[in-house]
C-alpha cells in the first residue's frame, strides 16, 4: 500500500457522513458489521509479564474457562464462513458469507437492517445445505451455536459516553482499540507464538508439503482500522461484533502444548542421561534418604534440600571427628574451646532445619555408611555430581511444569467442546468435512499422547466418549457409538434383538465351520434393528466412515484407531459396559479399515467350559510350582536341591506354555487369507516363540531371536494387527468376567494372573510394535501439519538448526508412539 493510499484512508476514516442522531429513524437504520473472533493471546515476552493484547476491562465476553497459561483477546476472523441467522418481516433465512482477509463474501463489511432479528457465527468449513437446514429449523441448535446481536440496542448502549458495551459488541470506532492485530496498536511480534501469524514465518529446507484438509498453520496480517473506517460511511451506524472459534483456540494451545514438549524433549536429549546417571550416583554415593518424610520426598525442592542438609550434617560430623584427632592434648582440642564450640554449633543449625522438616540426624549406622562410600565418592567427582543435580534437576522439573501446565490447558478446552461433531456444524455424512474433524483429532491425540497425564486422559475419553476426541473413532456421532455398543453388547451375551437380530448361526456364513455359536458381519450390523431405529443421517455418517477410512483419510484414522486401542481393554474394573466398548472398537476394526474387508467375528460360548479346565490346570501347576518352591527352603543334599530345581524348572515351562493355550471366546473369520492369525489371534506365533525359547542348546535361542526379528521386520501394519489387538483384550476382559461368574475367588485369580498377565501382554507387543515402529515416522505423527506446528513452537525457546530440530521432532514422535504401544500392551495386564 502506498502512502497516498494510507493518507486517503485516513482521510476517509475521519469522514462520517450521518451521525446516529442526525435526523434519521434508528428503526430503519442499515447497520455495518464487522465480525472479530476471540482468539489466545500473543505469548508474553518474560515469565511474569502480563499479557500483551488483554480483553479491556469493561468488555463484556463469554464465559471462558480461566487458563493457566495464557490469555485471551480479540483478532481478526481466520479464512472461512460467517454464517448469518436473519429473521425479517416475519421470514427466516441463513446468510452465507466467505472470509477472505479482510473481506466478507467480497465486501468489506456485513450490511444489516436495524429492523433485522441476527444471529452470526464463524465457520472453519462451509455449511452444507443439510447444516443449514438443520440451524434454520433448530432454534436450540441456533442459540448453541451462532451469537444473537440486537442491532438496536448496541448501537444504543455504543453510543452513550462512557456507558458499558452490549456483550461481544463494540463500536467501529474502537475497532484498533480491542482487536489485537488491527493497528493502530498492532500485534506484538507477528504473533508468532500462534497457529494464525500476522507475519510469513520463515520456511525449513526441505519441509514437507501437507496434503492434509485441516488447515492449522497459515498467516494473516495486520490491517489498519483507517482502512476498515474507510469502507463505512456512518461510523455511528457501525459495530464490530466478536465471534466464537472454538478449534481456533485449542490449534493455539495444541500449538504451545507442542512446542514445550519439543522443549523439553531437547533437554532430554541434551542432558537427560547424564540427570539420570548423576541421580544414581547419588542414591549410591550419598546419604541414605530412604527414611525421608513422604511430604519431603514428595516435594523435589524439599528433598533437594534435606540431601543437602543430611551431607552437611555427615560432613560436619567428620570434620568434628578429624579436628577432635588432631587436636587431642592440645587447648584446641579440649571440651568447650571456641574450635569445639564452632563444630557443635554447625551441627546443631543444621540438625535444627532438619527438625524442621520433619527429618532425624544421620544414625550411627548412617554415618559408618556414608564413611564407607568415602572411595566411591572420590572415584566419581561426588561433588561435580551433586552440583549438575542441582542445576538440571531444577530446570527439567520447570519445563515439565509448563508442559503440565499447557496439557492441562489444551484440556480444559477439549472438555468444553460438544461430543459431537455436527454441534461444530461439521457434516458428517460429507467426506471431506469427516476428514478434516479426523484430522482434528490425530492432532490432538499426537500432541496429548507424549506425556503420561496426556496418555491417560485419551485412554479414559476413548473409553468413556465423553468428548470430542473420544467419539473420533466413530465419525464423531455419539449417537452411532451407543448404537454400535448395544450391537457388540448383543453379540457379546449372545442375546438377539427380535427381527434383524443379531442370533446368527453358522450356516448364515457360507463354507464356515467350527463349534461357533454366533457370527456378527458387518450386513448383519447394518440389518440390525438397533441400526435400522438411528436416524438416516446417523446411518449415513458410518457409511461416510468407512469411505473416508478406505480412501484419503485411511492413515489418519488408522492412526487414531491405534492411540484408542488402549480403551478396548476394560481398565481394573471389568464391567459388562466397558467389555462392551472394547468390543465395538474391535467392531470398527473389522468392518471399518479396509484391510478387514470381508472379515466376519465369532463368538464360541463352548470355550467358556474350556477356560474352566484350563484355570483349573493353571491353579494345579501354581500348587504344585509353590510346594517346590517351599521344599527348597529345606535342608537337603545337593543332589536332591538340583532334582527339585529340574522339577520347578519343568513346572515353569508348563506353566508358561499353559497359559498360551487360554481358549478364546472371541475371534474372527478370514479375509484374503489372514485364517491362521485371526483364529488364534497370533498366539499360535507366540507359542512357536516360546518353543524355540525353551530347547535345549545355544541355536534354540538364536533362532528364536531370528523369528522375532523377521515378524518385525515383515509383519503387516494396519488393519489385522489392529482387529487381533482389540480382540485380545476383549477376550481378557470377558475371561475375567467368566470368571467372577463361575465364582472363583480374587486369591485364585490372583494366581494366575502372573502367567495370563504376560501372555497377554506378549501377544500385543508382537501386533502393536511392529506397527509403531514401521510407522511411527510415516504416519500423521509430527508429520505435515503437526510436524509444521511442533516446529513453530520450537521456534518460540530454540534458535536451532534444522538438524536439530529434526532430531528433537524425531525423538518426540517416538516418545509418542512408545507411549501409546506400551498403553496398549498394559491395557490387559491392567485388567488381569
């Protein structure tokens, strides 16, 4: 822009042809609007410093939840929709306009009778005509989402000197003085710390293009509030009215979440093994503080510092000890002399602040250990040892801090979205617009999925589908996620639900055979009566699923489908509800991922009499195995201890080998040639294992290393393992609950649980690493737009090279991708 067109901008800013008041009915008045969107906060520039661009005092705006980490303001709309509610002269009619930088479907502001009832909402995606139709005919749906503007009364209330603004509205005139990135006042540094830059950010060689729908990262710049004044002849006749974007907010959390476990991350790789290595040393080479109070050990600081106190004492000590020696017959030495006096005063100061925490001076017993560690001490640099703890240990306990702090942030938000996707406006019975939710939600996961606290809250909301991201699985439809647990509850029970029911005997599958009671196909989910009752476009969203998980969506909700996976277990609390959920995310394996096409599950009520002879041989070999065990304990001769050994030894195989043989409730039927695995659900590979492993000779162990290593390295990923994962746990599941039924008590499953624990846990690290490992790096995680948005956050803390930043990305996928692995393979260990 050129100067002579800043200067007639401002010039016709200040132009204003008809002021409110000058003659004109405020009842026929045609209103400018200018639509802003509240949005997260510019980072500050120091810890501590207040926010850059804070809400002024006396506006009025939503309830938003108070955050830990940053604060909010106003910007200008992302690229997108505003969709406007209009009701007048009696006809109602939904008003689309395109967000264009600074244009609204081309102009530069929305233009609306005062004698107009509004309601306005912001958009990410366009509004299909079904949306639209639904928001037109649903007034709840319309007061949920979109934001009613009394044209009349903010002109009104605006107008008066000094009075307090109508909620989410204020005059044009003020435009510059709320929203943060339109000038005079301006952005503080481009915004760099959020998805939406007012300044190009600077590209990485080599970066990869995102092929993605959902659009995180992108750059809007500043405007001036002359140029938008310039467009509105009646600047008393012009508000500018604040909007909702909810995901516009959490992709600027996800964002901050990301970039400070990137930080923390480098730190990790900078010094986390020499943190490690050092805290050992200590625990080795320093005072004992297993005796510590559990509110001091529970407090890094307080603990830092009583192990400071307790060497200072031991120290203090010695020095006493070693000055009382060398200074024996002379007056120095003597009881009472200034030197005596110095040490038994240091001595008390310091048993006096041990006091205060609680804390006893080192024992007798203590001090000859710390006396005896003398030497090691000396071999390791203690004293270089316990000034590293005591400037990392502080520092890795602050980023971890922030992360929290952040995570805890991201949500707070995710809770506050609804459960359902259409309630974003989202249609999801269009493909692109499922895709681009999924997309939503492989972000989130990923971002969450690389701390524990994160990790779990997946776990539990995948379990629970008490959020957004909880529902993804299932198109984001609760309504279709109860339907499908009430169809895998059915199948479970083997009970029927009258015509379409879901009691299907074997001959209904051609050319099956086999002792199976029950088959669910996915003809007989879609025939069923449960699913015939949801309403059309309910049905039409799982259709929608599976076309968008065959198509361009297939690595994103493959992706999501992994990170739930640890849901499909029951948790400690086995309970028919969550066996259930476990079972429609082995429902969605087999009849949504395309791998699966074909694949039919089985239900085999004969194998609950087998799992009661096998807990009975598992309970007989744990007798038998404790009998060796106690005999051991025995005197006897060497001949006899090695005869028992050999007996415990041979009990141990069993025992192991037993467990592998638990029978199965749940399986599944082939496709295209996967009948071993999915019969057995793998164990049938983890037996061979275990049989190589326990021959006699050194080759036994090479070639079960050899076969663990081919299965690694050319086991297929996707849709199999996923099904054989979630079938597993439910079989875990409900042979608890079998259990508990057939009433064996908590001592006897107890017992077994240490072998049917493993086994467990064996079979799913044979399916889910492999995936993880072959994929981690290709799949969505820290790749496209995540890998974008991680790497825009680093560059909020890091001026680093590309190597580096691609070496801590690399290092945080994988920290992703072994935390939702490892969930997965304790899911049945959890239950057991």
């Amino acid at each position: 822009m050129t100067d002579r067109d800043v200067q007639s901008q401002r010039r016709d800013a200040r132009f204003d042809e008809s002021p409110l008041g000058g003659g004109m009915c405020p009842l026929l008045l045609d209103v400018a609007l200018f639509p802003v969107r509240y949005a997260i906060d510019e980072a500050p520039g120091q810890a501590g410093e207040p926010a850059p661009h804070p809400l002024a005092s006396p506006w009025q705006g939503p309830n938003y939840p108070e955050l830990q980490t940053r604060s909010y303001t106003l910007r200008q709309l992302r690229d997108g929709w505003v969709y406007v509610w209009v009701e007048e002269e009696g006809e109602q009619r939904i008003d689309e306009h395109r967000v264009e930088g600074a244009t609204f479907g081309g102009q530069p502001h929305l233009t609306y009778s005062t004698q107009a009832r509004l309601a306005l909402a912001y958009s990410p995606v366009q509004w299909t005509e079904r949306i639209q139709a639904y928001m037109l005919a649903d007034a709840q749906a319309r007061q949920r989402v979109m934001r009613s503007v009394d044209l009349l009364a903010a002109l009104t209330g605006t107008a008066q000197p000094g009075g307090a603004f109508p909620a989410n509205v204020g005059p044009i005139t003020q435009l510059a003085e709320h929203v943060a990135d339109v000038t005079p006042n301006g952005a503080v540094d481009g915004f760099t710390s959020t998805t939406v830059s007012t300044a190009e950010r600077e590209e990485s060689e080599g970066e990869e293009s995102d092929d993605g729908l959902y659009e995180v990262l992108s750059v809007k710049p500043e405007i001036t509030q002359d140029s938008v004044l310039a467009q509105v002849k009646c600047h008393d006749e012009a508000l500018f009215v604040a909007l909702d974007d909810d995901l516009g907010i959490v992709n600027d959390l996800i964002m901050a979440l990301l970039g400070r476990e990137a930080e923390l991350e480098a730190f990790l790789d900078e010094n986390g093994h020499k943190l490690e290595t050092a805290l050992v040393t200590q625990a080795l080479c320093g005072p004992d503080d297993s005796d510590l109070p559990e509110a001091v050990r529970n407090d890094p600081e307080m603990s830092r510092q009583a192990q400071r106190l307790l060497q200072q004492r031991l120290e203090a000590q010695e020095a006493q000890a070693l000055s009382t020696a060398i200074n024996r017959g002379s007056p120095f030495g003597r009881a009472g002399s200034p030197l005596q006096r110095q040490h038994e005063e240091r001595i008390a100061a310091i048993d006096s602040n041990l006091a205060a925490m609680g804390i006893e001076p080192p024992s007798r017993d203590e001090r000859d250990a710390w006396r005896s560690k003398r030497r090691w001490r000396g071999d390791v640099d203690y004293a270089g040892v316990v000034k590293f703890i005591n400037t990392e240990q502080p520092r890795l306990e602050r980023l971890q801090a922030h992360a929290k702090a952040n995570l805890e942030d991201v949500i707070v938000w995710l809770e506050r979205l609804p459960t359902d996707g259409e309630s974003l406006c989202f249609d999801l019975c269009d493909e692109e617009q499922s895709q681009t939710l999924l997309e939503f939600a492989a972000l989130v996961s990923e971002a969450l999925g690389a701390t524990e606290q994160g990790r779990q809250w997946l776990t539990d909301t995948f379990r629970e589908r008490d959020s957004l991201i909880g529902t993804g699985l299932f198109n984001f439809s609760p309504a279709l996620a109860a339907a499908l647990d009430s169809i895998a509850q059915q199948w479970l029970e083997g009970g029927a639900d009258g015509a379409g029911g879901l009691g299907v005997m074997p001959s209904d599958v051609a050319g099956f055979a086999g002792n199976v009671d029950a088959v669910l196909s996915l003809e007989h989910v879609q025939q069923s009566a449960l699913f015939l009752a949801l309403a059309q476009p309910v049905q039409d969203t799982f259709s929608t699923l599976q076309k968008v998980a065959a198509g361009a969506g297939r690595q994103v909700w493959e992706a999501l489908a992994y990170q739930a996976l640890p849901a499909a277990g029951a948790g400690a609390q086995v309970a028919a509800q969550q066996t259930a959920r476990g079972a429609s995310i082995a429902l969605l394996a087999a009849f949504v991922h395309p791998d699966n096409q074909g694949t039919f599950l089985q239900r085999n009520d004969g194998a609950m009499a087998q799992q009661r002879h096998w807990r009975a041989g598992m309970l007989r070999l744990s007798i038998q195995i404790k009998a060796q065990q106690l005999l051991l304990r025995a005197p006897m001769s060497p001949g006899r201890r090695a005869e028992v050994l050999r007996t415990l030894g041979s009990l141990e195989n069993d025992h192991q080998a037993l467990a592998l043989q638990e029978p199965k409730r749940f399986t599944a039927g082939p496709a295209q040639g996967a009948a071993a695995p999915l019969a057995t659900l793998g164990f049938d590979e983890l037996r061979e294992q275990h049989r190589l492993r326990m021959q006699r000779g050194a080759g036994s162990v090479v070639a079960a290393r050899q076969r663990m290593a081919q299965w690694m390295e050319s086991r297929g990923i996707g849709g199999l393992p996923l099904l054989i994962a979630a079938l597993n746990l439910v079989n875990v599941a409900d042979s608890i609950r079998n259990a508990q039924r057939d009433g064996v008590d908590q001592a006897d499953l107890s017992k077994i649980a240490s072998q049917a624990s493993y086994a467990s846990a064996a079979v799913m690290a044979l399916w889910v690493i492999p995936y993880w490992q072959q994929h981690a790096n290709q799949m969505v995680s820290l790749r496209g737009t995540t890998r974008k948005i991680t790497g825009a956050g680093i560059s909020r803390w890091q001026a680093a090279g590309q190597a580096s930043t691609a070496r801590i990305l690399a290092k945080l996928s994988n920290r992703v991708a072994g935390m939702a692995a490892f969930a997965a393979i304790g899911a049945g260990v959890e239950s057991w």
